[in-house]
C-alpha cells in the first residue's frame, strides 16, 4: 500500500531520503503521522527513526533545505529536532529524528535505559499497532507502506491493541494506559477486552507518572467531540478513582423511602458532551466537569422533600482552587474564571422564575461580567433531562433570561461596571484615611445602584453618597 502525500510532504520526503542516502542509514517515518494520514487527519508532527544515528540525520537532513532549518539537540534522549515552515500553513513541519532503539524498565520509573536496535525492536516498544506503521524513505521502496505488526487491520477494525503483551506495555509506561484511552476517545475506537483488562490490573502504576503528563492526557481527552467516553473508560478503569478522586465521588445514586437522586458522575459527563459542540475553551469544559463536583459533600436527606444539595455551587467554588492544584492545573485567571462559573452556575436557573426583578437581572450582570454569555451556555448545557418537554421548556425559559439580560444590559450598562463613586472620592470628599466606612458608604452606593433606588449616573450617586454619609454621621471636610 502506498501513502497519498501533498507535494510539500513529499518534497519533505525526499530530502529526508537523501540525506539517510549519504550516511547510507534506512530511513523510516513512523507513527501518528502515518496513522493520521490514513484516516485523513491532518497531522504537522513527523517522526523519523533510522537504524543509525538519529542526530547525525537530522544535522545532515538540515543542510538540505534553504534557508536551513535550525537543529534543537536533546542528547539525553539521542533525539533532535528541526522545523520547516509551511507555504500552505501556518503551522510548520516539527520534524524528529531518533535512532531505533530498544529499552529496559526498571519498575520503579517510566524513563528507560536505552539501547540502540533494530527497526523490529524499535516498533515492539512503541504502545500500539496503529502508531507502528511506517512509511519508507529508502530507494528500493520509497514511500510504501511497512506494517509487519497489522496495525492497518487495526486501524480499518477500530481497534487499540499493544504490540507486545498488554501487561508489559502498561508496567513498563503506565502513561501508556492513559494515551489508550485518549486514542480511543479521539478516533472512537474500542479497545481491545484483554488490552483494558490490562489497564485495569496494572491501574496502580499511574502513580508512578507525573501529574503534568497525566493532566495533558486528560485535556486532550476534555477537548474531543464526545469526551464523556474517555471518562468513561478512565472511571471504569479505576484510573480515574486515582488520579481525580473527587470526581468519583459523584458517582451512584443512593435511595432512601423510595427517593433517590440522579447519578451525578454520569449527569457531569452529559453536561461535558452538551457543551463539547458549543465551545473549544477548554475551561468553560473544566468548568462543565466541576459545576456539580460539592454533591457529594453537600448531599443530604430531608424527611418529606428528599434529598437537597444546599450550597454546592459555593462550596464548590471552594474546592476548585485545591483540584487545580492536585491537578496541576494553572492557578492563574484561568482557575479564576472555572470557579466564577461553579459559584454562579445556579444564578441564571433561578432568573427562569416568574417575575424576576431588574434588580437580581443587574446582580447578575455585575457578577458575571464579560463572562456572562460563557455563564448561559454552562447553564444550557446542565439540561440533561430525557423529557423532551422539560428541556424545551427550559431551554425557552433560559431565551427569556437572555432577552431580560440583553434589555437590562442596555438600559445600565453593567458589565464590568464599577460604581461610578471610587473610595478615592469618598475619601477626598469627607477627609477619611482608608477604613471600613469608605467601603460601607461605597456599597451602600452600589447597592442602591443595582437595586434600581438611583440611576447608574455620577451626579445621582454623588448625592445619595453625601447622604449615606450624613446619616452616618460624617461631615464633609
């Protein structure tokens, strides 16, 4: 079989085959690269193994192009890199060579000692037979497919397979159980039963993995069109249970008197599919897995109403700060902004309500900000009825919301607002050092604003702020 490649591609190619023609080294792409290429996925990342030295080739390869592409070394690995840049893309070529190999694990880490091999030894550590494919770069048979492991059959049966014992493949990189179910996620294979048994016996060994190469897995997985598949997997797994235990803790429904509550593990992973179609910002998908992450903590049984999860929302918020730093997740605005959406994601559900007031609308646009429009779409997303009716009517009820919000926001002028009397002025006004009465005087004249007492103007909030102050006993200065 052989691989339709573009021009640019094939120019790549070639250049790639000469230079392993002058060290007289075979020469071979492999991995996503060839796999993304069969199914017609587009893929910038080329992986080229040679029986001989990989730095040696990527150094010659260099020299053949003009301008000629910096080379980035990484002798610990015996690998190096080269970039060429696309006059069809944006996104250039990130080239990387490696000499074949073989490796040796010691159990206690997923860094193996190395070994230079053959091509055959090469493809036997590599974690599936999809990723074993290759492309030749040599004279004889230059861009034919090599596929001595079956991983085309795989790929054409959808299925994710190791090319050695499962159990060997996961003991020796435990990342490797969690690329399995990234893959399975992204390309909506299966995997293999005796592969995922496999996952599930050697599931203890994650732990061995650092949490920045886990945490990337789980993004990519967040980031697919159905990611509730690969939570799936990573929950029945047991991998999940180690690496996000609070996200476990959602799972199953308890039942008391013949009252029970939705499963929330499950109801999450709809919430997260429901959103996946309405945004690429993998925070707004953070936020869809963690808008519900206080059940369990806030579960409790009231005799004649059932079960309540009073406060949630606040507690948390509470709790994203610690799982974004058990998570490795950044703690910066990003953080921020998931904990915004699961302290508020309750707030647009009670606005559905009859006869809501422009007051609690302009709360909500104080609140929320620019991020309000992220904020409704969480909220949409959390319909996970299978009553047709009721999501329709809900989903009516949230349009009715919107228009309120849309109507008060240009009435007042509240996103990002900021009263329009500072500390500053109350302070240069009444002669006050920075205390707690310039705060209790600036509220008051926020609140005042937002409950719709007085207009969102300077001069109306100045004067109310004088007579918040007077009644407080402060003379101006």
């Amino acid at each position: 079989m052989e691989i339709n490649c573009t021009d640019e591609e094939l120019f790549i190619f070639k250049q790639i085959a000469a230079a392993g023609a002058e060290l007289n080294v075979p020469v071979f792409v492999i991995g996503g690269f060839v796999r993304d290429k069969i199914l017609n996925r587009l893929d910038k990342d080329l992986d080229i193994v040679c029986v001989g030295d990989g730095i040696e080739l990527a150094q010659k390869t260099s020299q053949k192009f003009k301008p000629q592409p910096q080379v980035n070394y990484f002798k610990n690995f015996g690998t190096a890199q080269i970039k060429i840049f696309s006059k069809e893309s944006d996104l250039p070529f990130e080239i990387e060579f490696v000499g074949a190999r073989k490796e040796s694990y010691n159990p206690e880490s997923r860094k193996p000692d190395v070994l230079p091999g053959s091509i055959e030894e090469d493809r036997l550590r590599r974690d599936f037979t999809i990723n074993t494919m290759a492309i030749s770069l040599n004279k004889n048979d230059f861009g034919k497919l090599v596929d001595p492991l079956n991983g085309l059959a795989d790929l054409e049966n959808k299925l994710i397979r190791t090319p050695l014992p499962p159990d060997q493949t996961f003991s020796d990189d435990p990342l490797r159980m969690m690329r399995a179910i990234r893959f399975a996620t992204q390309l909506k294979f299966s995997i293999l039963p005796e592969t995922f048994e496999a996952i599930q016996r050697n599931s203890e060994r994650i732990k061995i993995v650092s949490g920045e190469r886990i945490i990337d897995e789980i993004n990519k997985i967040i980031m697919t069109d159905k990611p509730s598949i690969g939570f799936d997997l990573l929950y029945q797994s047991g991998l999940l249970k180690i690496i996000f235990p609070q996200m476990v803790a959602l799972a199953g429904a308890e039942y008391i008197d013949g009252k029970g509550h939705k499963d929330n593990f499950y109801h999450t992973l709809q919430v997260l599919d429901n959103i996946a179609p309405n945004t690429d910002d993998l925070w707004l998908r953070w936020a869809a897995i963690l808008h519900d992450i206080a059940k369990p903590a806030t579960k409790k049984f009231e005799d004649g109403h059932g079960w309540t999860f009073h406060g949630h929302e606040v507690v948390g918020g509470r709790m994203v700060p610690k799982i974004f730093t058990r998570l490795k997740l950044p703690q910066n605005e990003k953080m921020k902004f998931v904990k915004k959406m699961v302290e508020l994601h309750l707030r647009p559900i009670s606005l559905t309500k009859e006869n809501i007031t422009d007051s609690a609308i302009r709360r909500l646009l104080y609140d929320a900000g620019d991020d309000i429009e992220d904020l409704m779409t969480l909220c949409k997303a959390d319909i996970t009825s299978k009553n047709k009716q009721k999501v329709k009517r809900f989903l009516s009820n949230f349009e009715m919301v919107e228009q309120r919000l849309k109507e008060v926001e240009e009435s007042d002028n509240l996103r990002n607002w900021q009263p329009p009397v500072t500390g500053e002025i109350i302070m240069k006004e009444f002669n006050l050092p920075p205390s707690r009465m310039v705060g209790d005087i600036k509220n008051a004249v926020r609140e005042a604003i937002l409950d719709g007492v007085i207009p969102n103007q300077y001069d109306v909030a100045f004067e109310y702020m004088c007579k918040i102050a007077t009644e407080l006993g402060i003379e101006k200065k």
